[in-house]
C-alpha cells in the first residue's frame, strides 16, 4: 500500500546563485530543529548554473527518485544535511541518507528524525556502500558503516547502492547481519542525455585509454593507473577530473559537463574506458561510458564482475596492463560489437525506471 506523504531527505546542490543563499541561509538555523523543505522547482529556476544538474551524482538521484516518488504519494524534499528533525507521522514515511558529516553536533536530517523519535512511521535509509573497512575516504569508510550499523535497527531497510562485486562480499564482511533489511540497488544513467558516440575505433596498436575520476589513489586507484599508463607508453592515456596531475596521464579536461559534443572531440581519441577503482560502490561514469559505446575495463572493486560488456583487471599492475594490452589486439568488428552491446544494456538494464521502481516497491512492501 502506498504512504500518505513521503519525507524525502537527500543530496541538493550547494553551488552559485540561491543554493549559496541556502547555504547561508542553514548555516545561521543550523541550531535550530526545524525542517527545511527544498523545491527543485525554485532551485532550477533561481539558479542557471544548475542546468546540467540531474545529469550528476548524487544529486541525479535526487531528481530522478523525487520525480517518481510524487507519483507514489505526496513528497517533501529535504536536504540531507539539514540539522533538522522530520515529524513523520504513522500513516507517512521517512526515506532519506543516512549522512554522517564527521563533526560532533552536525548530525543530518534522518539522524535526527531517527534518534529524537520523531518517525512513527517507517525509515528506510538509502546510501551508495561497499564493505571494505580498510578504505578511510571521506565518504564511505568504516566509521561511516558503523554510523549506517547504529541507525539500521531503528530503521525498515536499507536500499543499497552498490554492484554485484560488494553485495556478494557483503555475506563475508564485519556487516553480513545487515543483509535481511537490505535491497541491492544499481545507479541509473537517462541514455538521452549520453548518446551513442564512440562507433569508430582506432588501429590495433594505436588505441588509446580514457580514465574519467577524481586523482584519488585511496578509492578511484589512480595510481594504478599512472603505473599502467607508464608501461603502455607516451599518449596512450587520457583523464578527466579534479585533483593533481596524474603523472604519465595526459590531462584532458578538469571537471565539466560531459556534454555529447565534448565527448565526441573525446571518443574521437579514446577507445577504452578504464576504471582502476580500489573501494567505488557503483561509479555511475562506467554507465556513462557504456551508453557512450566505449568497451570498458575495470577492477572488481568498482562494483561490476566480467560480463559481456566488461572486462575485469587486477589490482596488479603486470596482470592488468596484460588485459588492456588486449584490446590492442582485438578486431574492429569485435570493439563495435562490444559498443552496441554496452549501449543496449544501459538502455535496457541502468534505467532510471528500473532504479525508481526498485525504491517504491520496497515502499510499498513496508
């Protein structure tokens, strides 16, 4: 059955324009125990830089999920870092982030809702996870998985957000108890808004390999990358993303809006999307590059297993420049067979729909 009101607490912007307003605007009330409610409407409209916003994480999970949750049931959208506690009502219910800002007092909008008792009705808490407590990000790590640990028993499940590699680690993890409230949850990518472009590729021998992350070497393994890079020789690998230079990387563009004619300049040098990741729950740029038609190599570690359409390497170093060596070797019709093929499972499988109906039947449920 569906809820009479959904309270919806996730990631919004806090960019340029009314989002700083906003911010400041939380900032002076952040004692204050009192919900603020955020309208995509008003934000869109405030703020012109936020136009390629719900074609970005996480904040495309936002959109996406509260457009289909108003067709459940009236929604209220929050942001999840919000100070604020949620009167959810028995008749209602809470679905939000369980954020966890690493400062003492700054608790967010589930926490407090969770904690001071204020949900008579259902919680269902939603977050990106994986299960390797070694990784200390900034976002996930163990400290965050033992925050999730302590609010999961006042909460009805947990949706999530990771690929098959971690669920399936998860019956061997420190948290294999949680299982029972949780639902696997893949990211989504709208197929419109990244086209099929790569449909050519270069001559075996003279292919050349796209990196898309922030240079982080603890969760993305750009390390790894730059090793491999050194290996494959001068040109071979591109990158795109925030951070320092990746050394033997040649550094395409900072972070920006991957728009169709910025990747078509892009896909016409690249042939390989590469995903070194040590500690990524489930990295929407291999969606992307999957719907881009670029074959796709990655570690285990970044959520996806060897399929049809990927290609799985090792963390080490000799045995993944050997798979990447590989398509070097690989017929033209075989890439193009591997580009058609990606772009059909994202169209079919990674669907916004998908992920929307995944989040309302385990409403419905409860």
């Amino acid at each position: 059955m569906e809820p009479n009101r959904i309270h919806f607490a996730y990631a919004t912007p806090l960019i340029g324009g009314f989002a700083r307003r906003a911010a400041v605007r939380l900032a002076r009330s952040a004692s204050q125990l009192a919900p603020l409610p955020v309208s995509l409407a008003q934000v869109h409209a405030d703020d012109s830089q936020l136009a390629s916003w719900p074609r970005s994480q996480p904040t495309s999970v936002t959109t996406n999920l509260y457009r289909g949750l108003k067709e459940l049931a009236p929604t209220v959208l929050y942001d999840f870092r919000r100070r604020a506690r949620i009167d959810v009502r028995a008749d209602e219910i809470l679905l939000g982030h369980p954020h966890f800002p690493f400062q003492a007092g700054k608790s967010g909008v589930v926490e407090e809702s969770v904690r001071r008792g204020s949900a008579e009705g259902p919680v269902v808490l939603l977050s990106p996870l994986h299960c390797d407590v070694s990784v200390q990000t900034w976002h996930i790590n163990a400290d965050y998985l033992r925050h999730v640990g302590s609010l999961l028993p006042l909460s009805d499940g947990l949706l999530a957000v990771m690929g098959r590699y971690w669920w399936d680690q998860w019956d061997s993890s420190p948290f294999h108890h949680w299982k029972p409230k949780m639902t696997r949850l893949d990211l989504a990518v709208d197929s419109a808004h990244f086209p099929h472009l790569k449909k050519e590729f270069r001559a075996p021998g003279q292919r050349r390999y796209l990196f898309i992350a922030r240079s982080d070497d603890e969760r993305k393994g750009a390390a790894l990358f730059s090793r491999i890079a050194q290996r494959l020789g001068p040109d071979k690998c591109g990158w795109i993303g925030a951070g320092p230079d990746i050394p033997h990387v040649k550094r395409i563009s900072n972070v920006r809006p991957l728009t169709p004619a910025f990747m078509r300049a892009v896909a016409a040098e690249y042939d390989v999307f590469v995903s070194t990741a040590t500690a990524d729950p489930n990295p929407t740029t291999i969606l992307e590059a999957l719907s881009w038609g670029f074959p796709v190599a990655c570690t285990p570690q970044s959520g996806y297993y060897e399929d049809d359409v990927i290609t799985s390497i090792s963390q080490d170093t000799d045995a993944a420049l050997d798979v990447l060596l590989s398509f070097q070797r690989m017929s033209d019709t075989d890439l193009k067979h591997r580009s058609r093929l990606g772009r059909c499972i994202v169209e079919s499988d990674y669907t916004w729909d998908r992920f929307r109906q995944t989040v309302t039947g385990v409403i419905q449920a409860l």
